[in-house]
C-alpha cells in the first residue's frame, strides 16, 4: 500500500547543479501536483499535471520544469539550482472522482 | 485568486482544553475547504474536508469544523486536546473541481502544555 512514493529524501547541491526529484503514486490518480512548502508560507503550487501528457504551471513554477508520460510518474526537475530553491518539496496525487489530496513524505533540499 | 488565512501561527493549549485554530477564505462561490495535518517530518495527513454538503464537518482524531459562508470561515476544533495533537495544522482551499490546485494557509503549530 505504497501511496505516493518521493525519492529522495534528502538532497544538497550546489548552486548551479540540476536534479530530478521523483515521484510516483499506484492508485491510478489522473491528478499529479508538485507543491514547496517553506517556513511561514504553508505550501505553495509549483506545477500540476491532470493527466499523462498534460500539465500547467502554479503560483511558483520559475525554475522548475515538470512532464508527465505515464499516469504513476511526476518528476520535478530543477535545471540550474539556486539557493532559494531550498525547501521541502511535497508531491501529491488525487483522483478526478474524489477531492481528497494523498501527499508524499517529502523531499528536503538544500542549495550551496 | 483564492488565498487563505489562519489566524495565529502558534497556538498553545493544556492538554484536556478546547482546540480551536482559526481559518478565513477569499472566495466568490462556495469552495471545496480541507485541514491538513503534519507531524514533524512527515507529509501532510487529510484530518476532514468540505465539499458543500453538511456545514459540520467531522474529521478524523476527534476534531470538526463549521463552515459559516457568511463569516467566510472554516475554523477547526476539538473539544479536548490530547498530548498526540501537537503538530502544525494547514487549511486549504481548491482552485476548481479537484484537489490538484490547493491554496494553503501559512499554518499553525499547535503545542500542548501538559
């Protein structure tokens, strides 16, 4: 009973360095969103996606780029980390037919 | 847009008193409202949500939450904490049908005094 499965963890890069943060879900969610959450700010959208081959930005999406091929995967990828990238990412999926979000355990990051 | 706003980003309580964590929404038809629970290090767990049926919601662990459209509120309660509560609290709000595009509140940490 995996849920929505984030890899990794935790993560430091330097400045100017790419990563991809992975996420997947195995309960057939057509919705897929990428949220960072940051002290005092709560969570912010990055991206989201409604379905394989569709996505669309948040209220945060500079610096980041995201696609979605298949239903179980979302990956968020940073192409020139900068130090305000330094957060915790959260990936979540829901289903069209239900309301309710289902949050992966996190991604800690630090930008140098 | 919509934004949310929970009133106090700390709150205190002694444990066996009434919770209470305050949240106001901007929106212009009725909306699709969620409190959220996290325990350090750890993701965010759905503790109940509102979906324009009954205006009392009752959530997981104990705890409700009223919505009142002409307040614009979503406040959450429990009527007697437990140690186990401490944890921050985020209200949400949906941009549209789903829960894809949620607004967060910037949060609450609850803290129970023994």
């Amino acid at each position: 009973n995996a849920g929505v499965t984030q890899t990794p963890k935790f993560q430091v890069l330097k400045t100017g360095q790419s990563m991809t943060l992975q996420c997947a879900q195995d309960m057939n969610h057509e919705y897929m969103s990428w949220y960072r959450q940051d002290p005092g700010m709560g969570l912010r959208l990055i991206h989201y996606s409604v379905g394989a081959g569709i996505t669309d930005q948040g209220e945060v999406p500079n610096g980041y780029n995201v696609s979605r091929s298949t239903t179980e995967d979302f990956p968020l990828r940073l192409l020139s980390a900068a130090p305000s990238q330094t957060s915790v990412y959260f990936c979540a999926s829901s289903s069209r037919m239900n309301t309710e979000a289902f949050f992966g355990q996190g991604t800690r990051l630090t930008v140098v | 847009a919509q934004s949310v706003t929970q009133l106090g980003s700390h709150v205190s309580v002694s444990e066996g008193a009434l919770v209470l964590l305050r949240c106001n929404y901007s929106s212009s038809v009725p909306p699709y409202l969620f409190w959220y629970v996290q325990y350090p290090n750890q993701g965010l767990q759905l503790l109940l949500k509102y979906t324009s049926a009954a205006t009392l919601v009752k959530g997981i662990n104990g705890f409700e939450a009223e919505f009142k459209k002409s307040e614009t509120s979503f406040h959450l309660t429990k009527p007697s904490a437990h140690m186990s509560d401490a944890a921050e609290y985020f209200c949400a709000v949906s941009e549209g049908q789903g829960a894809q595009k949620l607004v967060f509140g910037q949060g609450t940490r609850l803290t129970i005094n023994p």
